[in-house]
C-alpha cells in the first residue's frame, strides 16, 4: 500500500532499523526498488530530488510530480509492501507545493544554507502548509559537503544537537537529517571513512524521532570495479561502509537516503552488457545487468540497514 514516510519510519524507530530511501528519476529505477522490497519484504521510501521533477515533466517539475505519484501509486496499490514517495532536498516553495498537491507522502525543506534562525522559520512555514495537508516533514540541520544536485556545501558542518533540540521543539518537524560527517556522491571521504555516532546518539536523545542519514551511499568497490573493467574512471571513489551504516543506525538513523549506489550499479551493469553484445539495440534487453546488479545492490542494502522482513 501507499503511506505516509511517517508510518514508516516511525515503526523504524519503534523497533530500531534503517529504511533506505532510493532516489529515481525513471521508470526503470522505480521497477527495481519495487522488486527488491517485494524480494525483500521491506518497507520503502521513493525519493525524487527536484531535478528528477523537472526531468520526468521534460521542463516541468508540476507535470513530473504528477507523473512520479501516479506510477509510484500504480505500484504501491497492489504491492504488500508499504511504499511512500518523497521529494528530496526541496528548496523551493513552488516544488514542495507542487510534490504536496500532487499527492506525494512527504516533503523535505532544505533550508540548511541558510543561518539557524533563518532555517527554522522556513521550516516552521513549511510544516505548517504540509501537515495541514496530511504530508509529513523532513528537515536538514548542518552541512554536508559535496555535490547536493543544485548547490554545492563547501565544508562539512556538523549538527549541534542543542540547536537540533530547539529546531524540532519550534518546528515541530517529523523527522531530521543531521548532518554527521557525511556527503553526496561518489567522493565523500578524503581519509578513512568515519562518522560521528556521539553527535547522532546526543541528537537522538533531545528530538526522540526518526533520523535521516544523508550521503549514506556505501559506494560498493564490486560495481565500481565492474564499472571501469568496463571503461567508467571512478577512480578515488570512497562511500560509507556497512559496518559504519549498521552502527548509525544503531545510534538512531531511520531513513537512509541512497542515490549515488543504484547509478554505479546501473552504469557497471549497462556497461558490462553493452560491451559485450554489440549487436543488442532492444531497450527491453540491453538494461538486463543493469536491472540485476541494481536490485541487487538494494536487496543488500535492505539487509545492511534491517528493513528486510519488516514490511
Ligand atoms: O543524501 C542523498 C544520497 O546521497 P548519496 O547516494 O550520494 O550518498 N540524497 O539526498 C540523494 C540525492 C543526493 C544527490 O545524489
Ligand atoms: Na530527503
Ligand atoms: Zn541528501
């Protein structure tokens, strides 16, 4: 069935596991998530980015909201699976209207960039129009560094889970994506890949609510591989570890977005597949490895963070 994120990650936090949010631009993408929560029995949050609204609209985010909630609806209403559709990193009003009028479970402001003060009064705002809506809220506090689709974070700020105590009290947000020490993309660690379970534990303790991991992509080395075996140049390329994820998550992540992971493993198995069948041109055929290394990557991932079994 179609739910709200909420339903879904507040049963994440009842019985402490991660839920991954995978981002898709396509139909494809959806097909797959959907096969590996069907494969998996896990619960799943659908993430489209504001491009990906535009992208899917060709030009226009309104259209393309319509048509992500009518496919992501087509397939939650006969899949025994609980499915929610999330705008990720919302940073426009015009956007996350459009995402709430269209129908989609939940929203994220991204007011991150700008000053604490200036964040929760936009957040507040947003909260106010969504929930009147029956729409649950995300919200982003720190920095990550790295690429976020539209803007760019030079450094990493992290949380400070004081401030994180007051933000949720004032804006009575439903969930919070604390930014922890990691970042967007393929290249989120110049040294060993850490980050701050204290700071994750302390946040947890003041806002007792579902977290957000963001840049939680664990960069798998066996695609990257594949990928440049078949001429991708990924080199340097570094994610977060299970482990790492396993603990975050029990320090109190709910919800792990996950972008960067499903485009290597798509890209590794288009390449793999193209390479070696020259003569295939049938769109139905040649997106095979891409298809199976994807779904695979999620069904793993599904067993990293816990949500197998837990639809
Ligand atoms: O936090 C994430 C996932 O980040 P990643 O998959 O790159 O680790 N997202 O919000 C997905 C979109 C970010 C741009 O790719
Ligand atoms: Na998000
Ligand atoms: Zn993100």
């Amino acid at each position: 069935p179609y739910v709200d994120t909420k339903v879904i990650l507040e049963n994440a936090d009842k019985h402490g596991y991660g839920v991954p949010a995978l981002n898709i631009n396509n139909l494809e993408f959806l097909h797959y998530i959907i096969e590996a929560g069907i494969k998996m029995n896990s619960p799943v949050i659908i993430e489209t980015s504001q491009g990906a609204m535009k992208y899917a609209g060709n030009g226009d985010f309104r259209k393309g909201a319509e048509i992500f909630v009518k496919m992501v609806r087509t397939f939650a209403d006969e899949a025994n699976i609980p499915v929610a559709l999330h705008l990720d990193h919302g940073k426009s009003f015009e956007y996350i209207v459009a995402a709430i009028k269209a129908g989609y479970s939940s929203v994220m402001i991204d007011a991150s960039e700008h000053p604490f003060e200036e964040n929760m009064k936009i957040t507040k705002e947003i909260v106010k129009i969504a929930h009147a809506a029956g729409v649950s809220v995300e919200a982003e506090l720190g920095q990550l560094a790295g690429i976020e689709d539209e803007a760019v974070a030079a450094e990493n700020v992290l949380v400070d889970p004081e401030e994180a105590k007051i933000f949720v009290e004032e804006t009575d947000v439903d969930f919070l994506a604390p930014a922890v020490g990691t970042s967007h993309g393929a290249f989120k660690f110049k040294g060993a890949a850490k980050i701050d379970y204290d700071r994750i534990k302390k946040v947890k303790e003041y806002v007792k609510r579902p977290l957000v991991l963001h840049g939680a992509s664990s960069v798998v080395p066996e695609f990257v591989e594949i990928a440049e075996k078949h001429g991708a140049d990924f080199g340097g390329a570094k994610g977060v570890p299970a482990e790492i994820l396993k603990e975050a998550v029990k320090c109190g992540i709910n919800k792990v977005n996950t972008d960067t992971d499903l485009r290597i493993a798509f890209v590794a198995g288009l390449r793999e597949f193209l390479n070696g069948n020259p003569k295939e041109f049938d769109p139905r055929k040649y997106f095979k490895l891409a298809r199976e290394y994807t779904i695979k990557v999620i069904t793993d991932r599904m067993e990293v963070l816990g949500s197998a079994g837990k639809a």
